[in-house]
C-alpha cells in the first residue's frame, strides 16, 4: 500500500511513465527477477504469453450482473461462506450491507455500492494487525489489506461471490505492492475499495489470489524488475 517507507522501500521503479492509469484499457509488460511459475500471472483479465504479459480492463455489463440475484455453481458457493477473519454471516455484517444496498438492486449496483461505501467510510492510513472483518467495519481504518478484508465480507453477505488478490499498482513512477478484490458475475471482475473503483484500473497487476496466497509475494518482493511495453486507452 503506498504511503509509508517501507512500501516505498519495497515498490519498483517503472521503466517509463504511465499517465492516466485509470483511463487505459490494456497494459502490457515484461518483467525479470522472479520466476513466474509460482505466480498467478494467466487467467481473467489477465494473459501471459511469451514472457509478455497483457492486463485488459474487463466488461462489466453481462448480463449475470444486471440481475438481482444470481445462482451460485457448488464450485462458486465457497466464495460466499465466511471465514474466520470474514465474518460474512455476522449479525453486524449482515446489518450494514441491509443498509448499504437494497433488495431491488441489480449485482452490479450492489457491488459498487459496497466499493462506495468501503472508499467512503474506512480512514486510510496502516495499521499493525491481521485483517479482521468484523473489526475493521467497528474501527473504520487500515490500509489496502483493511478494505479488501471488509469488502470481501461484505460482498459474500451480499450474495456476490468475493476474493481477495495481490500484487502491485503503479503510482507516480513506481509498482508498490498492494491487494485489491475480485467479484463473481459470471467472470471474475476487479474491484479496489482503497482508490473506489471497479473495475480495477489496468496498473493493477495480480500476481496471487486468495489471502493465503500474500505470504508468496514473499518470494517477489525486492527481486522483481518492470519494463512497461506499451498501453492502449
């Protein structure tokens, strides 16, 4: 998360500037230092191929978005059951989406809603603790891993199939290291509550999904080098 000295300790230098991040919609890029085999670098909006890899803003008006309600696959249900840092099913967090969105909602109002009110409500500064939904939503502050914990609960209490990635966003001339979250609609689609957007603009790169997966980025942290090839608005 950008913004104290440790991420910009750990943040990569960008081999050229990107302006307007939010209004590309394809970035493209090589990178060296780390090996991307124990990375998730293919899949979604995201395509690796030949050492390139190519980020793509995705749609956001299928159709499964602009129902109300949508029927979960077995595979999908998993991603809507709480966890024990996602207290998804937790009278508190259930009573805060009830007030956040309403039952005549499509999914994708719901879903930006909830980025909305994410964005709005929680104080943006670091703090020194394991990401713990239910008490993010009664302290209202933390940092990127803060809003992407809350967010995700949020959304499963809301119906919408939600994980958590990480990876690095570019920010006036470097990568930092940061996690964002993705919703089900179908196809997976980006979501930052930290900076209120979904889609998640293109500078976001994933490089995992899934909390358990952040202690990987161990592995990339200091190492990684990124040469941007091109971008496309």
């Amino acid at each position: 998360m950008p913004g104290t000295d440790i991420a910009a300790f750990a943040s990569i230098p960008s081999s050229r500037r990107i302006r307007s991040g939010s209004q590309l919609t394809e970035l493209r890029l090589t990178f060296a230092g780390v090996d991307e085999r124990a990375l998730f670098l293919e899949g979604d909006r995201q395509s690796f191929r030949d050492g390139v890899l190519i980020i793509r803003k995705e749609p956001v008006s299928g159709p499964l978005s602009q129902r109300q309600g949508q029927k979960v696959s077995e595979e999908m249900k998993k991603y809507l059951e709480p966890a024990p840092f996602i207290q998804s099913n937790h009278p508190e967090i259930q009573a805060k989406v009830k007030e956040i969105i309403s039952p005549s909602d499509t999914m994708m109002v719901k879903a930006r809603k909830l980025v909305e009110w994410v964005y709005q409500n929680l104080e943006k500064r670091p703090v020194l603790s394991v990401p713990n939904a239910l008490e993010i939503l009664r302290n209202r502050v933390g940092d990127c891993n803060e809003h992407a914990v809350l967010l995700m609960a949020l959304a499963r209490a809301a119906g919408i199939p939600a994980q958590m990635e990480a990876g690095i966003v570019y920010q006036r001339g470097r990568f930092y290291y940061h996690a964002w979250n993705v919703f089900y609609f179908g196809a997976w689609v980006t979501a930052d509550a930290t900076v209120g957007q979904l889609p998640a603009d293109v500078t976001h790169i994933r490089l995992v999904r899934g909390m358990e997966r952040q202690i990987d980025l161990m592995r990339v942290i200091g190492r990684m080098k990124i040469n941007i090839e091109g971008y496309s608005r």
